[in-house]
C-alpha cells in the first residue's frame, strides 16, 4: 500500500515509521520540516493524569506503556549488538503538589479518580517528597503531595532520532512540501501542493497537528481542532527554556505555582499556570517580560539558586475542539485519514500502531470513542480544562 503522510511532527513521524515497519511504501511530508512546529517545544509530559472520559484515560495509558516497549526493545537490540544508547523515555514518575489553602480537596478528587480508574498513585508526606526530590526547596507549609509512579518526560528529539534512523533504514525521507489541498477519491486520495504539482497514494493521513484544521478546509473535509487565531489557554501556552543548570531535578512536577521538568541536556522546561492563565493578551512583549521574570522568580524559590531562562516560547496546541484526539476516516471513500490529538507526546507511538492496523484493514475498539464522525452530533462540547494540572 502506498500511504502520504502530512506532517513530520511526533505523530506524523512514528506514524511514517510504523507504517514503513509494516511494509507500506510511505512518503512523509512536512511544510518545514521535522519538528519545526510544536513537537520541538512541547513539556513532554508523559502521562494519562485526568484525561477523561475513562477512554482517553486507557488510550493515554496505552501510550505510556507502548513509549516503555518501543525503548525497551530499541536498547535490548542495541545492547545484542554490542552498542549503546542513551534512553530517551524517562520513566521516573510525577509529582503533583499544591500548595495553596485547597490541597486537601485537589488532593482528595485527584487520589480517589485515579484510584477508581486503576492509575497508580500514592499520597506521600514530606519526609518522602524531600527523598524522591532532594534538590527542590519544598515550601514549609506543604505536608502532602501525590506522587504517579507510571507517569514520566520525554527526550522527544532522542525519540526522533530513533525514528528517523528507522524510517531511513526503509528508504525513506522527509520532504519539505506544503499540501494545500487532499483529493479523496474511489481509487485513492491525491494531495496538492502550493506550486500545482500533485502525487497519489492509495492512503493519506493527515497528522499536520494545529494545520490539519486548514488542510481539511481548503478540502472540503471537516477536522475541527481550534482555531489559532483564538488567543486563549487552550490554544496557546506560554513555556520556557532554561538555560543548562546544576539544579537537581528528576521528575515532572506539576505545581499550583510552576510546572518543570528535566531535559537530558541539563536545560529544564518551565510553564507557570498563572501566567498562561493570560495568553489571551496576545504575544506581548510586555507579557513575555512579566512571564520571564515570574518564571526566574519561581525557579529560584524552587532551586534556590538563579537559573537564566534561554527562550521563552508563545506556543500554539494541537487542540480538537473538545479536547479529544481526532483519528479515522474523514471522507466517504476511506481513503483520507486524521491522525490528530493535543495529547501528541504520549499517544504518539500507540497510536501509530494502531493507526497502520486500521489502514491495513484492522479497526481498533480503542479508537471508537475519538472517530471524526462525532462532530457530526451537536451534543459536542467544547473543552473544560483544569489548567493546574494541564493537559500534556
């Protein structure tokens, strides 16, 4: 089968490479290459923390467990090789702490959720926060916090790098081209590009993230993420880079003040919840100021040391409209397929595979609840986020 990928993001790229695996002669495109859009600057938080309803719930930790198995895998053949390689799935487990006057409730609705949907979690004093994270300056009020075992970060340009040497190893590159327009039809789908040339596949998938909205409206076909001319906490963050850093960090943590986590390059990713509490004021340079120094001001309470932000990004989400991924057929033919979710990081490698089973002719049950034919229903709402934790 001859199958056109859109988008070189995490999606689209472990897509074009299970695809590949299967034995599919796979073209992947991108309209600037692998990872020039939000892939490279994403938390990478992996996890299935408050994703509702209890199907995004297993689809999410589905995708955890398929991140362990592909590494697994990756490093036992590198190792019979006689090789090395350094992980890139981190699979040390997350902290959930909140340090104002509601942390008995938060921590109460989140430890019983978890419990009833059989997520490991376990509530731990500060005797045990203080041992998991000896190098964060814990605030002296704060006696709890909850702690997720399965959950972890992602070296997401170390998972690229696997997956570019996989796709290589079959033949196949990335070719810098912007599809205006995806054709289905009865004998295949044919994708345009902005210069007029075309090419045909028997399959197209559409994994453009946050473009995959437009790409299927100069179609004629419906992949309803939100709008990114909509300047609000679901369609933009605000998260920054650090410069590299002796702080001592080893797990996400996701804090009624800041959230951070580690990168293998001693760098840590920043977000403050209150602060992306105001993107709808646009990318200012004001509020990028404000950000910055609140950013620098909570790393130092945490780290007690002065840690210089690097870069500070206005970043856009890959968000369906209700906070759902999007994956299935979009046309009547079947032949034109979304690949698209905010919760990219996590589901990338689950959905992958399942996603080469159902163009080879094999539908998923896991995939039911996320079909873009649910649109069609005007019962669909629209997302209600909880930004303390967020949604990775």
């Amino acid at each position: 089968m001859q199958v056109i990928v859109i988008g070189a993001g995490i999606v689209g790229l472990a897509t074009a490479t299970k695809l590949a695996e299967a034995g599919h002669q796979v073209q992947l495109l991108d309209r600037e290459g692998v990872f020039a859009g939000a892939s490279h600057r994403s938390f990478a938080w992996i996890n299935a923390n408050h994703k509702l309803p209890e199907s995004y719930h297993q689809l999410n930790t589905a995708g955890i467990h398929a991140h362990a198995e592909f590494q697994r895998s990756v490093l036992a053949d590198r190792r019979a090789r006689g090789g090395d390689e350094e992980p890139w799935f981190h699979h040390t487990g997350s902290i959930l702490a909140d340090f104002g006057d509601s942390q008995h409730e938060s921590y109460r609705q989140r430890y019983h959720e978890s419990r009833e949907l059989g997520y490991p979690v376990e509530m731990i004093d500060r005797c045990r926060l203080q041992e998991l994270e000896p190098g964060v300056v814990w605030p002296q009020g704060l006696e709890h916090a909850l702690y997720f075992p399965q959950e972890g970060w992602l070296d997401q340009h170390g998972l690229a790098d696997q997956l570019r040497r996989r796709l290589a190893h079959h033949g196949t590159k990335v070719a810098v081209r912007e599809v205006v327009e995806v054709m289905p039809g009865s004998q295949g789908a044919r994708v345009v590009f902005n210069d007029g040339s075309t090419a045909e596949a028997d399959k197209v998938v559409v994994a453009a993230g946050a473009w995959s909205r437009e790409i299927a409206e100069q179609s004629g076909l419906r992949i309803p993420t939100v709008d990114l001319g909509e300047h609000s906490p679901r369609v933009y963050s605000l998260l920054g880079l650090t410069q590299p850093t002796h702080a001592n960090l080893s797990r996400v943590l996701v804090t009624s003040r800041m959230n951070v986590r580690p990168r293998n390059d001693g760098r840590l990713w920043v977000q403050v919840p209150q602060m992306d509490a105001r993107v709808a004021e646009g990318e200012t340079p004001e509020l990028l100021e404000e950000t910055e120094s609140v950013m620098r001001q909570r790393l130092a309470e945490f780290f007690d040391r002065d840690i210089t932000l690097e870069k500070l990004y206005y970043s856009g989400r890959s968000f369906p409209v209700d906070g759902l991924s999007i994956v299935g057929y979009v046309d009547e033919y079947e032949t034109v397929y979304a690949n698209v979710t905010h919760s990219g990081m996590t589901l990338s490698m689950i959905l992958a595979e399942l996603v080469t089973h159902e163009l080879a002719g094999s539908p998923s049950p896991m995939l039911e609840d996320f079909r873009p034919q649910r649109f069609e229903s005007e019962d669909i709402q629209d997302a209600d986020l909880d930004y303390f934790i967020g949604r990775q």
